[in-house]
C-alpha cells in the first residue's frame, strides 16, 4: 500500500507541474516591437491616464523593457518619469536589468 501512495503522490506532482507549464506562455511569445506600445502614447506623452489598451500592452511588452531601455533610440522614451508613472499605474512590475 505505501508504494501506491508514492506513485500517486509522484503521479499527481507530474500532472500539477504540466498544468502549470501549459499555462505559462513561452518567453519566446513575445513579439519585442516597439510599436506595440502606441495605446500609450497619449500617456508617456501627454500625461494622459493609461487607457486598459495600454496597461494590456505594458504586460505584454514587459518580457521587452530591458531591451528597449538597452536601446539608445528607445531608452530616453522607456526611463522617462512619464513611463514610470504609467507602469505604476498599471500596476506592471519594474523590470530589472
């Protein structure tokens, strides 16, 4: 009786663990585009409020940040206190690089 209890215990551990995997989308996934940002325009330029459209994006694109904040053309954009003030209000995690 106790090896069966192992094996459903180990069994039932492999079936919670591929559940999550399914559900974790691949960090390949995400399209690094710059352009997907444009819902936020309205607020890193004009201090709009974020729209859904945007906070959506900002999830979305945050696999990318490093990498826009790496590029010289982007950085001043991404590191801006307009950007950080979206980002807090769509309650995006900070990346850190």
């Amino acid at each position: 009786m106790k090896s069966f209890c192992s094996f459903g215990n180990a069994f039932s551990l492999i079936l919670i663990l591929l559940l999550m995997a399914a559900r974790t989308p691949p960090a390949e996934s995400v399209r690094c585009n710059p352009s997907e940002m444009l819902p936020c325009s309205g607020a890193l330029f004009f201090s709009r409020p974020p729209s859904t459209d945007c906070c959506a994006r900002l999830r979305e694109q945050q696999p990318c940040f490093c990498q826009y904040l790496k590029n010289p053309s982007l950085s001043s954009y991404f590191s801006s206190q307009n950007a950080r003030r979206v980002v807090t209000t769509c309650r995006v995690p900070p990346s850190r690089c």
